[in-house]
C-alpha cells in the first residue's frame, strides 16, 4: 500500500511539471541583449538566425514531435550528456495528466521511471541543432531554465570584428589574421589552421578523420591502451554528413554506428599542425590553439641577446678568481 501511494506520487508530480509546459508566464528573465519585437537566440551566427522555438501543446502526432524537438534543443543548449556517457540521457516523450504529450531528458538506464514512454525518435544531434533555442515558457525536469537566459550564453556573446567580419572563435593576440598559423615557431608557423570538408563521400571523412586526430594531439588527449584512452571515429550524423569523435572503444554501448579512423593517430609526425575553430568535437570542444598556454605560441628566439649559459658563468668566476690571486 505504502510503495503504491508512493509511486502515484512519484507520477503525479511527473505530470504536475509537464503540465506546465506552456503554461504562459510573465517572470519570464528576458536578457539585455534581447530584442523583445523581434526576439533572437542570440546576437551572432548561428544563433542570430534563430528564433526561441515555440513547441506545440496537444495529444496528436505533430504535437509529439514538436515537444521532442524542444527537448533535443534544450538538452544540448543545456549541455546534458548523451547516452553512453556517465549521467547521460534520452529526450523521450509521454502522456501528462491532462492527456497532452510532454517531454523530458531522461536516464533509461533507469528502469523504473514512473510513466509509460516513447523515445523520441533519433538521439540527438547537437551539431545539426546549434544556433537553435526554445521558449522560456518550455519546461522539463533535467534543464528547467532556458539557457539562453543566463549570464554565460554562448550566443550572447558578440564576437563581431570591427572589419564587420564574425567569428565564433576566440583569435589569440599572436595570431595574424592575414596569415594565420598554428603558432609563432616552428613546426606550428610552418601550418595554417586546418579546415576540414563538410559532405557524405569518403573525401570528407578523411577530412574529418585528420581534423579528429590533430586535435586530439592538440589536446593532449590520452591514446588507446592508456588509462581514460580514446580512437577517433567516424559516423553520419542526422544530415548524413560525416562526423568524427574521439571515443573509448572500450565502451560497446555507443549510441551511433561508427568506423576507426584508419590508423591511430601519430602525434609526431602530426606535430606542427592544428585545426580551425569551428571543427567541433565533443571530446575536444575548444582548439587547444586558442588557449593561453598554447604551446606554439611561445616564442623561444631570443632578440639580439646572447644566451648564458653555466659553463660561461664558470669560466667567468675562476677568471677573476685568478685575477684576485695574482693580484
């Protein structure tokens, strides 16, 4: 009787939340950076583009699919980890007590969640899905706030150059932006930022596939065989386009068909090399290159000065102390 009333309490407050999915709310937090007559995702590309998403409420088809999408674009504006990483999660969708479909992010490692599901479709595609948000009057359990309404907000930040030109990378001070290069020493000034081929044809996945293994040595990431080690793969995302990550094949419960990128990267003979910042791979997000501890960014040329070294100094010191002795 106990676990019964429990469980149907479990349940209510599951549908007591969903109810209020679009529920209208005027404590909405609307950013400064916010035009509220012609609201955006954010002031830059990709988000620029975008307006907050306005899921449909109601029991049929295309209100099921309108909630799911909201899900998969609060979930990756939001960060959540996908299945197959620890905490990770699935947008998935269900009747709330109104009979009205609502969605959620949830752990279905989990089997005990306390409604009857449905998984929403593919699992998601944060890639395809960037530049896109979704109303603040949206809610679900795993990420009640909307992103874009925090202080933080990648696409509140307005990284417009003066020339008019927009980047969404952060361009370090030693870089030139007429001739840029992976650093200001050799092999890193001999490079020029790798870009690689977006497309479904065995070009572009050895593009990718390069691009995944420069930034891996980039980042320093440890290889197959060590503690934490990962393998660049490649797979197609929801365009069809080829993708690549750096996973630990280690884990069989990977949620996309993938292929090993060939032979395992060789840091050495990669050295020198470095990928644009708008390549995206989940377990290297940043370009190491943009970092204030960049390794190719120190310049180790001395300007006009002669290096000291503990021999000279040696020599030194034994000259004057013959020098005091015959003195």
């Amino acid at each position: 009787m106990k676990f019964t009333i429990a469980f149907a309490l479990v349940a209510l407050s599951f549908d007591t939340a969903s109810a209020a999915v679009l529920r209208q709310r005027s404590d909405t937090k609307v950013p400064a950076w916010i035009d509220p007559t012609n609201p955006r995702c954010g002031v830059t590309e990709p988000w620029s583009k975008h307006k907050p998403f306005e899921p449909t409420l109601g029991s049929d088809e295309k209100a099921k699919e309108s909630q799911c999408h909201a899900c998969k674009v609060r979930a990756c504006n939001a960060g959540l980890p996908p299945p197959g990483e620890a905490g990770g999660c699935r947008c998935i969708s269900y009747k709330d007590s109104a009979g009205n479909y609502a969605t959620d992010c949830k752990n279905l490692l989990n089997k005990n969640l306390p409604v009857k599901y449905e998984k929403c479709g593919a699992l998601r595609d944060c890639k395809a899905l960037e530049g896109q948000c979704v109303s603040a009057k949206f809610k679900m359990d795993s990420a009640k706030e909307a992103p874009w309404q925090k202080t933080d907000w990648k696409g509140a930040k307005d990284t417009e150059k003066k020339d008019g030109k927009s980047s969404d990378s952060k361009r370090p001070a030693w870089m030139d932006p007429t001739n840029p290069r992976c650093g200001v020493t050799e092999p890193w000034s001999k490079h020029k930022p790798f870009e690689p081929t977006l497309g479904a044809d065995e070009k572009a996945k050895e593009s990718q596939c390069h691009a995944c293994k420069v930034r891996a040595c980039n980042a320093g990431l440890p290889p197959p065989g060590e503690a934490g080690g990962c393998r660049c793969i490649s797979y197609k995302d929801s365009a069809g386009n080829y993708a690549t990550d750096c996973k630990n094949l280690l884990n069989k419960n990977l949620p996309v068909k993938y292929e090993k990128c060939g032979a395992l990267r060789d840091c050495k003979a990669l050295e020198g090399q470095c990928v644009s910042a708008k390549f995206k791979m989940d377990s290297a997000k940043e370009a190491p290159w943009q970092k204030a501890d960049w390794k190719g960014a120190k310049d180790t040329e001395k300007k006009d000065k002669k290096s000291f070294s503990p021999r000279s100094a040696g020599i030194s010191v034994i000259s004057m102390l013959l020098l005091m002795v015959s003195n």
